[in-house]
C-alpha cells in the first residue's frame, strides 16, 4: 500500500478546534514537523480537511 509523507507548513494558531484536532491527530506537533502515514481514506479525509495547512507527497 502506499505511503503519504505529511508536512505541517503553517500555524495552527487562530484555527477552528475541530482543525487544530485533525492537525494533532495526524501526528503533526510543530511546523515543518512530517509524519509518515498509510494512504488509506480516512487519512484522505483528514488530509483534505486541513489541505491549507499542510503539504502532501506520495512514497
């Protein structure tokens, strides 16, 4: 299966709660802070929900 490799580039100060969530649940802490994910649909989901914040590359 692949692989997402998220990216946090912007700030999570001043986003809604439900946003600063998704960010935290995806594994993301800091800016420039990358986690490695599986390329399922919820993680899809999550990824197009907050698709302003951060940068997405495929493995």
């Amino acid at each position: 299966m692949a692989k997402l490799k998220i990216t946090l580039t912007k700030s999570t100060i001043g986003q809604k709660p439900s946003k600063v969530a998704t960010v935290r649940s995806l594994g993301l802490k800091k800016i420039s802070s990358s986690v490695v994910q599986e390329d399922t649909p919820a993680i899809r989901g999550m990824v197009a929900a907050v698709a302003h914040m951060v940068k997405v590359e495929e493995i």
